[in-house]
C-alpha cells in the first residue's frame, strides 16, 4: 500500500528560519552552490597515523560524547515540506527478517512517464524519510535541477535500519534487501513508473559506505553512478566499531579497501569535509581509485548543514550521468 504526502505551504506563522529551510534556492544557485565544479578532482595518496585497537576507539569516540559515525535519532518532524510530493509504502522484507520495511520515493513535479531512478541509502539513526525532511530536501533539490532544464530522475529511499547495508551475524542483511526485494518493487510497481534497467546510488555516512558496496556488487553498466557524501570507511582492520562490522571475518569480507578496482567503470563522486572524521580514510580509499573520482573537499564536519551544502553537486553528477 502507497501513500502520498501533499504538497503543502509555509505553515502559518512560520519563523524567519523556517520559511528560508523550506524556500527553494534559485536553480541556478543550486546548481553552483556547494563544491562548484573546480572544486572537483583526483586526489593523491595520503598516509595515518592512526593505531588505535578497537576497545580504545570506542572509549575515545565515546568521551567525545558522539562517535564519528553516530547522527542522533531520528525524530519525526510534522512540519510541512513544500516541494514534490512524497509517496510512502512498505513491504514486508524476508532479507530484514520478514520485518515491514518502509521506502518512500520522490518525483519531480510536472513529469510524466516512466523515469531512471537514484537509490538513497540512508546514515545511522536516521531512516528512509530524512533525505526528505527539512534540513536536506534532496527533492528540492532535484525539482530547481529538473526545473533549469535537465533530465528527469527519481529517488527512492528505503529504511535499512542500522544495519549497516550488509549481513550481519543475526541474518539480517539490508544490502541484499535493497538488490533483491527493493529493486524489483520500484520496477514492478505501475504506480511509480521507475525503470532499474540502470539506476544510481547516494548515500551519507553509513550510507555512504552502503552505496559504494551495493555499486561495486552491481557493477557496470547497470550501475550509471554513484555518488557518496562523508561515507563511513574504516582503513585499519584492528580499529572498526562492531555496529558496523560483527567481527574480523566480516570487516575483511566487506571492507572497501581492496575493492577499488570495481569502481574502474563507474563514474563516481566522493564530498567530504575538511574536519569529518572519516576524511583521513577517505582520502586513503580514493587515492587508489583509477581512474580518481571527482572528488570534492571544503570546510566542514559530519553534518547535515555539510551536506545539504553539496547536495546540489550530487544531483548534477548523478543526472548527468543518468542521462548518458
């Protein structure tokens, strides 16, 4: 069952603060802001320092109050979201454990007909509706991207929990959630009108790390592009967090490092900001990327204002290449 979310107005009585999260940017401004396209290029290799062992990665993350990864919870926001509308559903998924998985899936106003389609893994402690909710507005985005006169795409987003888009040791395994119950809904469902013949991936954090392992597994052609905002990459094997990974075993089978070579027909985009936790890695991981990523870098932390910041050049990127 589908359901759609209005398109509502600025609620009455709206704050200066909130009319400006809810108003659109011009399309051109839009599309320039964030990275700007000089700001894109390959990067060089670069070393750490870093040794720390699990146990004492935790303590540390843990005294700092938040560990790198961790976004706080999600909480349900009833303020209305000018913009295109949001569809909403749920299936009952075998790869969750026969859990009822959420997805909603957004559509540019004033388009019609069947459209490619860009799948949303979404960070930690966050779910299938944040890259829709007020402080992101991917489909704002993307309605000022359609509106100058590019082509057409959808986002679909689909809650995976906290899984980190891989199996974990109780079964659960949301990556394949996404490639074998997922990907065929969007396909099968009239109501939508979404082809996955060739698709995109985004995601931010855990998600990050999510889209760049679901790309790599899909591989080209069918995967058109894929384009990643502070993913959450460990490079030491000793020092990963167990919400991400059950054990040794499991990092080695589905750590990135090693993995770059997937990527060689992939046109891919990696922003990250200057001060995010993960940017050391980062940068360790598309150094050996070939050919290099577009790869864009500006002042910034793990966070939402950071990302909604790029989120313009994401969309261009994927369009772009949706298009080809």
């Amino acid at each position: 069952m589908t359901a759609i979310s209005p398109t509502p107005e600025p609620p009455a009585g709206a704050t200066a603060d909130d009319a400006a999260s809810v108003r659109l940017v011009s399309r051109r401004s839009a599309l320039l802001g964030g990275l700007g396209v000089a700001a894109l290029a390959g990067i060089s290799a670069c070393s750490t320092t870093e040794t720390t062992k699990p146990a004492a990665a935790e303590q540390e993350l843990g005294d700092k109050g938040q560990a790198d990864d961790v976004l706080p919870t999600e909480t349900q926001d009833s303020r209305p979201v000018p913009g295109p509308p949001i569809i909403t559903g749920s299936f009952a998924s075998a790869k969750m454990l026969g859990r009822p998985t959420r997805w909603a899936v957004a559509r540019p106003n004033g388009v019609t007909g069947k459209l490619p389609v860009v799948v949303v893994l979404h960070a930690l402690n966050t779910n299938e509706r944040t890259i829709f909710n007020r402080k992101l507005q991917m489909q704002n985005v993307l309605q000022a991207y359609v509106e100058d006169g590019n082509p057409p795409f959808a986002l679909a987003a689909v809650d995976g929990t906290t899984n980190y888009w891989h199996r974990r040791l109780n079964g659960a395994d949301a990556g394949a959630m996404v490639l074998d119950e997922f990907l065929p809904m969007l396909a099968g469902n009239p109501e939508l009108n979404l082809s996955t013949e060739r698709i995109g991936f985004y995601g931010w954090s855990m998600g990050g790390f999510g889209a760049l392992r679901l790309a790599a597994l899909v591989g080209a052609p069918r995967v058109a592009a894929v384009s990643v905002s502070s993913p959450a990459l460990w490079a030491d094997p000793h020092a990963y967090p167990p919400r991400a990974f059950d054990s040794f075993e499991d990092y080695q089978g589905n750590s990135l490092f090693g993995q770059q070579n997937a990527f060689a027909k992939i046109p891919l985009m990696i922003t990250i900001g200057s001060s995010d936790q993960f940017f050391t890695y980062t940068r360790q991981w598309a150094a050996n990327l070939h050919p290099p990523a577009a790869f864009g870098s500006g002042a910034g932390g793990h966070s939402n204002r950071y990302w909604r910041s790029v989120m313009p050049d994401h969309v261009m990127f994927l369009g772009r290449n949706l298009a080809r």
